[in-house]
C-alpha cells in the first residue's frame, strides 16, 4: 500500500519485466503452501448446492472437510489442482501486483499531481489491476475449481482425468466459450478483493494513528492486516461462492449451464434455496487461507527482491 513513482524511460521495459517477474514467482511458491485450504474452500461452498434450507450439511466445518479429504486421497488429494493454481498465481500476481506500480507512476502523471500519488489514484488502480488479473486468468480458474471439486463429495464432478485432458474435454464439449464462463463473476471479484481491502487497511491506519499507535511498528501492520482481510472476506465470499458455482456447473452440449444462467441467477437461486447464509459457506477457511497466503506472498516477494538487489 506504499506510495510509488513512475519508472525511469531508460528502463522501463526491463523494469517492468522485473516488476512482473518476481510478484509472479513469489504467487507460484505461496500457493504451494496455502493450495489445501484453497480447496477445501471451494469443496465447502458446493456443500449442499441449492439444497432447501435445514438440511443438513455433508462437512460439519473445515476441519471436518480436510480430515475427510486426508483419510480418502491423502497429501495428493489435497493438492489435487495444484499446477492450475500455480498457474493462476503466476499469471495473477504479474498483472495485479505487477502492474500496479507502473500504472499508478503513469496515471498519477497523466492527473498532473504534484508529490506523491493519492489515495484516490491508488485505489482506482488497484481495483484495475485486479478486474485485470480475474479476465487474464479466468480459464485457469474454470479448471482450477473443476479439478479442486474433483474428488470431493459435494459440488458436480466433471471427472477429468488430467489437467491437459480438463482442458481439452471443455474446450470440445463447451468451446472456447467454456474458457469465459463466469468471467462478470470473476473481474467483479477481483475489483473488490483488493479495492475493499485497499480501503480497510488505509482507514483503519489512520484511525489507528490518531489514537496514538506506532503506524510504523509491525505488530501495526500486522493487525491491520488481519482485520483488513476479514473486512475483504466479508465482501468478497458471496460472489466468491456465486463465481465457483458457475465454474462447476454442468453443461449441455451447447456449453449453457444446466443449473445457472449466469452469475446474478446463480445468486438468486442461492439466497431463495439455502438462505443469506450460503453466501458465506467457507468463509472462514478463506480468511485462514488468505491470511497465511499473503505473508507468504509479499515475504517471498520481499527476498526475492533483495536476491535481485531490486529491494
């Protein structure tokens, strides 16, 4: 959330490679760890999909959820979609944190501003990065929840046997229409995420500054971090849930979703069978997830910066 500047001319083709570069790489390894819960998340918002409300639930919770995946496949069952997801950070991470320097040095010159650049200018560009990085990536996140579905015992089962075969299977019953499935869901998704967060963590910073803590301190950011996600979680879980869904649908022969006709149907259907509530199935495993995943995150960003003396 740091102020930034715009690159020098000379260099900025190469320093673009490198702002891509390491925010893409650092995705790639976080995601190694924070895989599991991932799918276990996704595994928890198909419970009991369209189900009327009071039935009960095929997971009693997360814990619940990977103990059941653990017992049936193992390790390798709860990394079932792993290369999908390290493909999705890869791609992800280049654009939303990659770009996001870059972009701000350019739209902060194109305002005529003078210092630093606002709060405003980083905001917007925030959620552009992140409306970016969902349309780049949405064909990895159709596959990624179809195969993190796949073993599981909720959610349709597309029975892929492979991640290359995934994708040729959708491509030939869906089209390349399969590959944008949902993408409405997702850009919207990636325009909250950061924007809400982005938002939280900068007032809650001023606040906190005005009551007299250490702004600087990194038991501050820390917290702030924390509660910021959560603010995040509570905006995002419900089309989080919607996009899934869309995702993991079957289709027809047409590619047309047999259950949804897109993202706003599928969050009617939702709210009319299983309540307000199901917009939060698995909200707390994707607090637990994302939490750990961006310390992850900026801490392996943080390293790699300083191997390539860009720190």
């Amino acid at each position: 959330f740091e102020c930034a500047h715009a690159p020098e001319p000379s260099s900025a083709m190469p320093d673009l490679a490198w702002e891509m570069g390491l925010p893409a790489m650092a995705g790639c390894m976080a995601v190694c760890f924070s895989h599991p819960l991932e799918l276990t998340k996704t595994r928890l918002q198909l419970d009991n999909e369209l189900a009327q409300r009071g039935q009960p639930r095929t997971y009693n919770g997360w814990i619940d959820c990977v103990k059941r995946n653990w017992e049936s496949s193992g390790v390798r069952g709860l990394q079932r979609g792993l290369q999908l997801g390290i493909t999705r950070e890869f791609f992800f991470n280049s654009v939303r944190i990659g770009l996001f320097v870059p972009m701000l040095g350019t739209v902060h010159e194109m305002t005529g501003r003078e210092g630093p650049p606002q709060a405003d200018e980083r905001f917007g560009v925030g959620m552009l990065c992140g409306a970016l990085g969902g349309c780049c990536v949405n064909p990895v996140e159709v596959l990624k929840v179809r195969m993190q579905a796949l073993g599981g015992q909720t959610g349709h089962q597309h029975g892929y046997p492979g991640v290359r075969a995934a994708f040729a299977q959708m491509i030939k019953e869906e089209g390349w229409r399969g590959c944008s499935k949902g993408i409405g869901v997702s850009t919207l998704r990636g325009i909250l995420g950061p924007g809400s967060q982005l938002i939280a963590y900068n007032e809650l910073k001023r606040i906190a500054g005005e009551r007299g803590a250490d702004t600087r301190a990194v038991r501050t950011h820390v917290g702030l971090s924390i509660v910021s996600a959560a603010i995040s979680i509570a905006c995002v879980n419900p089309v989080d849930i919607l996009r899934t869904r869309v995702y993991n649908q079957p289709y027809d022969s047409n590619g047309v979703g047999k259950w949804y006709k897109n993202g706003l149907d599928a969050g009617l259907q939702t709210l009319r069978t299983e309540g307000p509530l199901a917009f939060y199935k698995g909200a707390l495993t994707h607090f637990l997830r994302l939490g750990p995943h961006m310390v992850l995150l900026f801490g392996f960003l943080e390293q790699l910066k300083m191997l390539t003396g860009r720190a």
